[in-house]
C-alpha cells in the first residue's frame, strides 16, 4: 500500500481529521438522489476516475453480493454486509480488496478493506452512517486482478450529524476498549466467525454536541489491523462513515492455535489493541 494511488487514497481518508471532509468529490446540487441511473452521479464519476482510473468494473457476480436495507431504521447505525459463497476455488472467486463507497456522504469512500488468505473467507460486516437517499457502492478486486461492484440504495438522511449516544466525557472514560468473540467453525477446518468490538465516538465533526451545545471535533478509528500469531488476516484503512462504537464481523482460518489481534489507530494517532487465544478446531 505503498504507490502514489494508495497514498492519495489515504490522504483523502485523513483529510477528514483536518476538517476537509473531501468537499471536492460533491459538487453542490450534483448528487443524484434516486435509484435511477447510479452512473450519472458526479461524485462516483470523479471517485471512479480518481480511485479505478480506466480500469472495467463489471457488475458483481452471483458468489459476492451486497446487504443493505432499502429504508434504514437509524441513519447512523445501517447495516452493511458483504457476502460471498464458499469456497472460494480460484483467483478469479478471491477478494483481496474491497473498496466501500457511499455516493452522497460527506466523505464517500467509508473504507477499503484487504483480506489475506488467513481469513479464508472475504465475508464483512459492519454498521455505516448514512447522510443522504445514496448508492452504496461495494467494489471487490479479485485474486486475478479484475474489479466487480455490487451495488445497493438506501433511504436515509442525517446519519452524519446525528448526535452521539452518550456525551464525551463518557466517551472518553471507555475510549479504546475493545473485545474480541470468535465462534466455533461450522466445521472442523473450515473458516470461524469473529466479531471485534470497540469502544469509540467515531466522530464525524458535524455532529452537535447535546451537553456543550458545540460541534466535536473529528474523531474517529482511521486504521485497523488483525492479525493471526503476526500474520495479517484483516486490514483497513477507515472514514467517519464507520458508526460510533465500531463493529466489525470477519472471518480467521486458523491452521493451529495461536494469538488473534486487533489492533487500531484513530485519527489523533492514539493506539489501542486487545488479543485472544484461538484454538484450532480438531478434525
């Protein structure tokens, strides 16, 4: 993740912290705000270029889908979920990149996301804000080097101005905790469910504070890494569009026992990590 793509990528991910929150990529009263034609919005046309350059994208195919609600509940807190169906047999049914995009937020790109051959399985989990009726965009690089898209729309609106759950001193007293769960395989050898959980604002710096009356300052958990007995398993690169208390649902295949991970870094570079002993599931 080193080239001049990636570094631009990251600096867009970090202007956020600066308060830029990427106004480039929304032209004013450019956004398309309907189901139709999800090619002709501006800013997925800039993001495109920007990201993919000329590379073909064709559309997702039927082992990788996008889950998403068509009306989400709570804007600040939609269920995202990227699924494949096992076994992933060939390059070409591999994802070793993902890219998740929200047209209409404030900062589109919520995340992008590199699975290695430890978590044996590409699937994800997570909850996003949303600020706006959008497309959200999931976009794999496979194994043989191709980009297929899934695609969903949802309808919601001020998921990231919403106020927080709880104000920011008691934030800031569980600031950093994290939890691993991982579940048994469904069968011996076959890849285990993980959920982390963490303990973080996730602040988008538009949000009005109920208590100080003030807008909060950006923060939120720009990086995150697993790993498996220092094998990477999971890595990302993060956006405020990730909710308040991050969450994230993955897989690991263990080949023996050993430590599982996780570690982040928030935008103002405070680090945190927790870990848990997994065991291998005997044939």
């Amino acid at each position: 993740m080193t080239g001049p793509a990636e570094q631009r990528r990251r600096a867009w991910l970090r202007a956020a912290g600066a308060g830029a929150l990427l106004a480039a990529w929304r032209p004013a009263g450019a956004q398309l705000k309907t189901a139709d034609n999800p090619e002709a919005n501006p800013v997925w046309q800039k993001l495109r270029a920007s990201l993919f350059q000329s590379r073909p994208i064709a559309p997702a195919a039927d082992w990788f889908s996008l889950v998403l609600p068509a009306r989400a509940e709570d804007a600040a807190i939609v269920p995202v979920a990227i699924q494949t169906r096992p076994p992933a047999s060939s390059p070409a049914t591999t994802i070793e990149k993902l890219w998740l995009i929200i047209d209409n937020n404030p900062s589109p790109l919520a995340g992008v996301f590199e699975f290695t051959p430890e978590s044996g399985r590409a699937d994800l989990e997570t909850r996003v804000r949303i600020d706006e009726y959008t497309h959200v965009r999931a976009i794999a690089q496979t194994g043989d080097g191709q980009l297929q898209m899934a695609l969903g729309f949802v309808k919601a609106s001020g998921g990231c101005s919403a106020p927080p759950s709880k104000d920011l001193k008691a934030a800031q007293a569980t600031l950093g905790r994290m939890r691993l769960q991982v579940q048994p395989p469904a069968a011996p050898g076959a890849p285990q469910l993980v959920q982390l959980m963490i303990s973080h604002p996730n602040s988008s710096g538009l949000a009005l504070d109920p208590v100080s009356r003030l807008y909060s300052p950006p923060h939120f958990v720009r990086e995150l890494k697993v790993t498996l007995d220092g094998r990477t398993v999971l890595a990302a690169d993060l956006d405020f569009a990730i909710s308040e208390n991050p969450n994230f649902r993955f897989y690991v295949l263990p080949r023996s026992d050993g430590e599982l991970r996780a570690e982040i870094v928030d935008n103002q570079d405070l680090k945190f990590h927790t870990q848990v002993m997994l065991r291998r599931a005997s044939p």
